[in-house]
C-alpha cells in the first residue's frame, strides 16, 4: 500500500505511539518467522493498520513479549501478534510481491525482478493457503497491466482495481463484517493508489510513464480537484470504518484514518507551496 497509510505520531497519545509501535514490532517479528530477512526487508505500515483494525474487531487474544532485533540490538522492544499478525504478514508479501511484479514491467527495474524473485516461493504458500486474496491481487496487476498499456484515464475505474484487491485482503474471514471490511478497503485501495500517483505525476511526464492523472494536470483547479477526490475516497472509508463495532485501539485506527493517511499529503502541499512562491 506504498506506506500512506500511518499514523500521524505527532498527534498520538504516548500510550497510542506506544502500542502501535509493539504491533509494528510484532509484524516485523512475524514476517521474519515467515520470510526470514527478505520478509522484513518490505515491512509495511500500512499492513499495521489492517492488523490493529482486525484485532481491534475480532479482539482476539495477543501475546506480548519483548525481544532483541537486528535493527535494534541493544535493546528488546515490546511486541504484540497473534493469528492475525501472521495473515497481515502473509498479506503484506503477497501485496509486495505483485508491487514488485508490476515495478518490473513498467520501469524495467533489475531490483523489482530480484526482490520479485525472493518472494516467489513463500508468496506460492500464502496463495494456496488464502487462495481469494491471492487471486485479487494477482487480477489486479494483470488488469492494471493492460489499462496502463492502453492508457485508460478513467480515474474511477482504474483506481478501482487496486481498491478491489484491497478490499479482498480486509476480509481474512467471510462473515457478518465482511461488507463493510470490503468497502472499506476498497475505498482506501482507491485513495492510496490516486495518491501515489499524485505523488509520482511529475516524475511520470517527465518520462513519458503512465499516469493517471495526467490528462487532468494542466488544468488550471488541477490540485483542489484531486484533494476532493481523495478526501472523497477517505470519507467513503472512514463511513465504513465507523460501522463497525470496534473499541480496543480506537484512537489509533482513527489517528490513521483521519489525519495519518494525509501526512504525505500535506507533505507534497507545502513542497509545491514553497517551490511556487520561489519562482515567483
């Protein structure tokens, strides 16, 4: 999910920065269970966030221990995991792995093809093991695939494809949360897809890559118009987010939903803000 999807720490409370730190740890621990270093190497935050959301819905019991780490080794770090922690792991690879897929054939990169290759194997196990995730992520990089190469610019359709195959990893199981759990991925896999290419238009023109945004980009509304598009993306989520029945971690799923997803944002906003008042 390309990391947008974090929690803004600056407006966390120290026991919130606390306990999403010891799910991040947990996930890293259960990635290197799983994956060895390859795995830890594409550690996702967002993948963190799906984590403290399913147990924050199921609250399904976790274990907590502290531990060295290779990043940190001179000190243990608290960690939190449990059964839901090795499926955001295994979701985190398999989402990684077709990004890598994709990286290959667009930009041609040796490294995407290398770290592609490194996952091939455990991510064969992840697919048979969650079949349906498996096959909306790979459904996803094919269709995507064939829009880029015929240049679909329709924003709502092509953003759509990454929102459906998210929408299949916030469902782990089929039951009576499953509709909002979909639309709710769904609609963030469409934010964080219009947003990293927002992110990447620039560079994109700059090498005549696709981007979907591009025929919209000299309009002179251009940033206000894609501000409401992803405010409506993150509205629609934040509606489903809502209708579930979730206490445990709460402040922390809404520290994300609400202010978190927009740090890179606001990021790019002052950028352009500072680069503009300079060529004036």
């Amino acid at each position: 999910m390309f990391g947008y999807v974090t929690v803004n720490e600056s407006e966390l409370k120290m026991k919130d920065a606390r306990r999403y730190k010891s799910f991040y740890c947990g996930l890293c621990r259960s990635l290197k269970r799983r994956c060895g270093l390859r795995g830890q190497a594409v550690l996702p935050y967002d993948m963190a966030f799906v984590d403290i959301l399913l147990n924050g819905l199921y609250e399904t019991p976790l274990t907590e221990e502290d531990r060295i780490c290779l990043v940190h080794p001179a000190r243990k770090q608290h960690m939190v995991y449990n059964r839901i922690t090795d499926y955001t792991a295994d979701m985190g690879l398999l989402f990684a792995y077709y990004k890598f897929l994709d990286d290959a054939e667009d930009e041609h990169s040796l490294r995407a093809q290398a770290a592609a290759r490194a996952l091939k194997k455990p991510v064969g196990k992840i697919s048979a093991e969650w079949p349906r995730q498996a096959e909306a992520c790979r459904a996803y990089i094919d269709s995507l695939s064939s829009f880029e190469k015929k240049r679909v610019y329709d924003l709502d359709r092509v953003a759509g494809l990454s929102g459906t195959a998210l929408g299949e990893i916030f469902v782990m199981q089929e039951d009576e949360w499953s509709p909002e759990l979909r639309k709710m991925g769904f609609y963030l896999g469409k934010f964080v897809y219009l947003m990293d290419a927002y992110e990447d238009l620039e560079k994109d023109v700059k090498k005549g890559r696709y981007n979907p945004w591009e025929p919209y980009a000299d309009n002179v509304d251009f940033d206000a118009t894609a501000e409401n598009v992803l405010t409506m993306m993150m509205a629609e989520c934040a509606k489903q987010f809502e209708k579930l029945p979730i206490v445990q971690d709460i402040d922390i799923l809404r520290n994300i939903i609400y202010s978190g997803v927009w740090m890179k944002y606001a990021e790019l906003k002052r950028k352009k803000e500072a680069d503009d008042s300079r060529s004036l």
